[in-house]
C-alpha cells in the first residue's frame, strides 16, 4: 500500500509500541513514536526514493534556467555563482538518489534532500531579480516550486515548511524590483503564498496520515494474516502429527504379536482387528468385521465382566476370560481392555493373551507335582512301615544270637558256632543301623521328624560318636585324632541326632581314608558359630559331585562293584539333621588329597563356654 515494503519489512515493527488512536501522531501527521516513523520510513522507502526521484526531473529544469541567467547578465561572477549554485542542487539530488539509496541512509538522503530545496530557495529569488524577469512569469514559477516542494520533496513537513516560507519571503523582498507594486499589492502577494502554504501543508499533512494509517492497517493485517499462518501450520501440524500418528498406529496395531481389535462398544462389532487377533479366532477381515464380539465370549454375565475388566485394566490387572473359536474350540485367555477415541468414534481397544497352552501345562505340572508328591508319600509311608517291621524281627534276631554268643543257656559246642553267632550279630546290628538311617530319612522328608532338645556336654557326643567308630578305625590302621574344646562347652541340641550326624561323619572319613592315614576331628568356636569339622586324607571328591553326594541313596561309585559298602544316606542324613538344628552342613574336597566335612551351629545354641580360653585352645 502507497509504496510500503514487503511484509517481511514491515513486521519488523512487532517490537515497536502501537500508537492509540489518539494523540498517536504530530501536527504533521508524522507517528508521535519516533520507533514506528522510523519503521514507517524504512517500510515506504521506495515510495520516498520514488518521490524524490520525480523531483529530478524539475531539478534538470531548475539547472537549464541557466540559459536565460547568461542571456540576461553574461559571462560574469554573477552568472558563474548562479549556475554553481544550480550545479550543487542537482549534486545533491543525484547524490541522494544514487549513493544514499537504503533505508540506512536515510539521514544521508534526507539532508540532501533539505539542501537542495535551500539552493533552489537562494538561487530562484536571485536569478529573478538579476535577470529582471517578468512579474507574473516570477510568480507562477515561485508557485510551481512550492507544489514541487510540497509535493515531490520527502523531508519532514516542518522543514519542508520553513524552507518553503523562506523561498516566499525572498520573493517578497525582491518583487520591488521586477515591477512597481504598492503595500496593498505586496499584501495580496503574501496572502496568496500564505494559502499556497496552507494548502500544500494541508495536502501533506492528510497525505501523511493516510500513509501511516495504511501503514498501520497493513500491520495489522499482517499480524492477523501471521497469525492465520501460525494457526493454519500448526493445524497443518496437528494434521500431519495426527496422519503420522495413526500410520504408526495403524503399522504397529497390524505388526504387533499379540491379538489386538478395535469395538464399537454401542454394537460390539469389530471395527479393526490385526492378524494376530484374526488366527487366534479363525477369521477372515470379512467375517471380522460381520461377527457380534460378544459371541466369541462363553462367559454368562459379560456386560458385567467387561465392567470389571475396564475397572482392573485401569489398574494394570488383565482379567481373565473363557473365549471361543470360531470352530468352537475354546480359549483360555487375559483380556486387558481401554477405552479411546479412533478417528472421531468413541472405541473399545482389546488386548489378548493366549494362556490355553500355558494352563494346560500349569495343569499337566500340578498334576504332575501331586503325583510325585504322593508317590513321595507313599514311599516315605512305606519306608517308616517296612522299617518298623522289619526292626521288629531284628532286634529279636541280634538278641537272640547275642545270648547264642555269650552262651547264657549253656554251652553251645564248637567254638565255630559263637562265631557264627557273632557274625549273625553283628549283621543284624549294621542293618538295623541301614534300617534307623531310612526310618529317620523318611520321617524328615514326611515333616514328622521332631527333635528332643536338651542341654548335652559336647565333649561326651564327640567320645561317644568316635568310640563307636575306634574300633573299626583301628581294624583299617587308620589314626583317629579328636580336638575337644577347653574348656568344655555345652549346648542345647537333641544329643541323640548331633551323635548320628558325628557317627555317619567319621564313618564315612574312616571308610573312605587309605590304610595307614589320619581322620580328624576337630571344634572351633566362631564369632557366629560353632564349627566341628572332620576331615581324611582319602580320594576326595570333585566338586561337581559334591551336591550328588548330599543326595539320598547316591553312591559316587554306582558299579556293583564299587569298594566300598552303604546305602548313601550318611551324608543326606547328617546335612538333614544338621539343618534341622539351624546349622549348615558344607564340603570342602580336594581330589587326591582328601575331603573336610563342615557343621556349623548356631552360636546361640552354646550356653556354657569361655571364648577366650576356647580360641586359645585351638
């Protein structure tokens, strides 16, 4: 509008203060805000270039006039001052129009402008006089420079102004000379320049603010077209994101593993269901998309059920569901269940879990488990009942050939006889021993293995439990060393089962140490425990094996020709005592070099120690 710069341009005044509609410009019709008429200046640039550029045109004339000074004064000073003077207006014209081209330079532009009209204000009164130019001719030429600077010249209108009242004053001074006027006449002459003036600053000043009212019109209309831009991009944004947003949707709702669909909840029909929801059911899109959701579900009361199931989904808890094939083959299956919004409909997204294999195997486990645990009942059941029957003969047959033996009804004969009787004895003893191990085993495994806690000295459990195994130690040269703690200790412990644990111990060390070797046993009072460790210097044991060993009925050597006897409860039997009494049982082995057995009791079980003296002791 009227010559204004680009939008771009003219949005640089964003951060410049809008006038009010009042007081908001100066009597000249210039914005009151020196920011926006600086703004407005740059805005209208070519509009004031193209002004001013109309202007050289008169300029060119102004120069030409020239020609009548040298026919009126010749060659003289006179003329030479004049024309020079004429010179320097087109300069400056031509400097502002072509050096003093930008915005930037407008002060530049501005005072070039200011200069020229005051040489044209020197030089035409002058030229008028000197060349004794015709009054009228005089006149109308002054009037014609005054339109041109009122109309065609850029600068601000007070300067405009001043320098057009100068330019009539001098007409006025030297009108005497181009012809003989009287006052009244010379008054007419400044009442007819008065309204000239009028005019033309009237003509400026409603020029003016039609300009900077355009200008400010175009602001506004660029702020409001700025911000349908702004709201048409983020609507175009909005749009895309949303497109984006629903491809991606739509990509991962089809890809994803698990069934998925999409309900109309008011009809219950599929309005979008991935393929992994349509093999769960057998469908095809078609069918999909004509099939009642509520028929794929065989449960009674399903508005109920799906009221729960959004309650619990909020919640994170899927709910779940007996669901049905299209063949009717049925489905067990965990529904989660959220309602939404897709492409303007109110929806229902479903969530499948296909858990039919999985109960099926939970099942197949549970069943599994309930037999092994009553085959492991039965067996334990069976062990307590063959051991108290068969212990009932036992004790008849040891005590039978043990008067036999001791030939307390006379003598027997033949010495051969007592030894037979001993042998028969002895046998009966260790499998009464076989047959307590699996008695005591099996009423652990049951749950029904009860211990009798008392206080018990444990120097006299460790002599029991190694006296019992002297002799056989002895019948295999193998040296038995026992540490007992100074002084002594007790503790609270079922003496009877810590005595088994030692026996199955320092059996086993004996049983499985060389000829000619050491067992050891050893205590040790800890700042948390209390350790007895019994240790051979036998073939050890790899650590692989090491959790086989603690395993019931397991022999190491499983050939029937393995060297060594037992039923490999002595270990199983001793770690289940030792963990009935709150301690641990460990192993340390060493292949080649021998194997060292760790119980570790509670601290808390000793009563009766002194700690300083037992760790001296050791």
């Amino acid at each position: 509008m009227n010559g204004l710069q680009t939008t771009g341009e003219a949005l640089e005044l964003k951060e410049a203060p809008m006038p009010e509609e009042t007081h908001s410009y100066r009597w000249t019709g210039e914005f009151a805000d020196s920011r926006l008429e600086d703004a407005y200046l740059r805005a209208s640039w070519p509009e004031l270039s193209s002004r001013f550029n109309s202007v050289l045109f008169g300029v060119y004339v102004f120069v030409s006039w020239a020609i009548f000074d040298l026919i009126a004064l010749g060659w003289g000073w006179t003329f030479v001052a004049l024309t020079a003077g004429r010179l320097a207006a087109l300069g400056a014209t031509l400097l502002a129009l072509k050096v003093f081209n930008s915005p930037d330079d407008k002060r530049s532009f501005l005072a070039c402008a200011a200069f020229t009209q005051l040489l044209v204000c020197i030089i035409a009164p002058t030229s008028l006089m000197l060349g004794e130019v015709n009054f009228a001719a005089a006149l109308l030429s002054i009037i014609v420079i005054l339109f041109a600077f009122y109309v065609g010249v850029p600068v601000r209108l007070s300067i405009n102004l001043a320098l057009s009242l100068a330019l009539c004053a001098g007409f006025v001074l030297v009108t005497p000379t181009l012809a003989v006027v009287d006052g009244y006449t010379l008054l007419q002459i400044c009442a007819l320049f008065a309204v000239v003036n009028a005019i033309g600053v009237e003509m400026v000043r409603a020029a003016n603010r039609l300009r900077r009212d355009g200008f400010m019109t175009l602001i506004r209309q660029n702020e409001l077209y700025e911000q349908w831009r702004a709201e048409a991009e983020s609507r175009r944004e909005a749009e895309a994101n949303m497109r984006e947003t629903e491809e991606s949707f739509q990509s991962i709702f089809y890809a994803a593993p698990l069934p998925i669909a999409l309900i109309d909840p008011s009809k219950f029909v599929v309005i979008q269901a991935n393929v992994a929801a349509l093999n769960l059911f057998g469908l095809t899109e078609e069918e999909a998309a004509r099939t009642d959701t509520r028929d794929l579900f065989d449960e009674g009361d399903l508005l109920k059920r799906i009221d729960t199931l959004l309650a619990s989904s909020r919640r994170g808890m899927p709910i779940e569901f007996r669901m049905k094939r299209r063949d009717g083959k049925r489905i067990d299956a965990l529904v989660t269940a959220a309602t939404g919004r897709f492409q303007g409909q109110r929806v229902l997204l479903i969530g499948i879990q296909d858990i039919t294999e999985k109960r099926r195997e939970a099942e197949a486990l549970r069943e599994a488990r309930d037999q092994a645990t009553a085959a492991s009942r039965s067996k334990s059941e069976f062990l307590a009942n063959m051991s108290h029957e068969l212990r009932t003969p036992l004790n008849a047959i040891i005590g039978f050939s043990e008067a036999l033996e001791r030939e307390l009804f006379g003598p027997i004969g033949s010495p051969r006889y007592r030894e037979y009787a001993e042998d028969i004895r002895d046998s009966g003893v260790h499998l009464l021993s076989l047959i307590n191990d699996i008695l005591d085993l099996s009423k652990i495994e049951a749950g029904h293995f009860k211990l009798h806690e008392d206080e018990a000295e444990l120097d006299r459990i460790i002599e029991t439990a190694t006296r019992i195994v002297r002799h056989r130690a002895a019948q295999a040269n193998i040296a038995l060393e026992v540490t007992l703690p100074e002084p002594p200790v007790t503790l609270v412990a079922d003496e009877r089962a810590l005595k088994q644990v030692l026996i199955n111990l320092v059996s086993n060390a004996v049983k499985f140490s060389p000829d000619g070797s050491l067992v050891r046993v050893n205590t040790h009072l800890g700042p948390d425990t209390l350790r007895i460790s019994v240790s051979d210097q036998g073939a050890g044991i790899a650590a692989e094996d090491i959790p086989r060993a603690l395993t019931p009925f397991t022999q190491l050597d499983g050939s029937l020709s393995r060297a060594h006897e037992g039923t490999g409860l002595g270990l199983p039997l001793a770690k289940h005592l030792t963990e009935l009494h709150g301690g641990k049982l460990t192993i340390e082995s060493v292949v080649g070099k021998g194997t060292v057995v760790h119980v570790d009791l509670p601290l808390d079980r000793v009563v009766s120690h002194d700690v300083g003296k037992a760790k001296a002791a050791f």
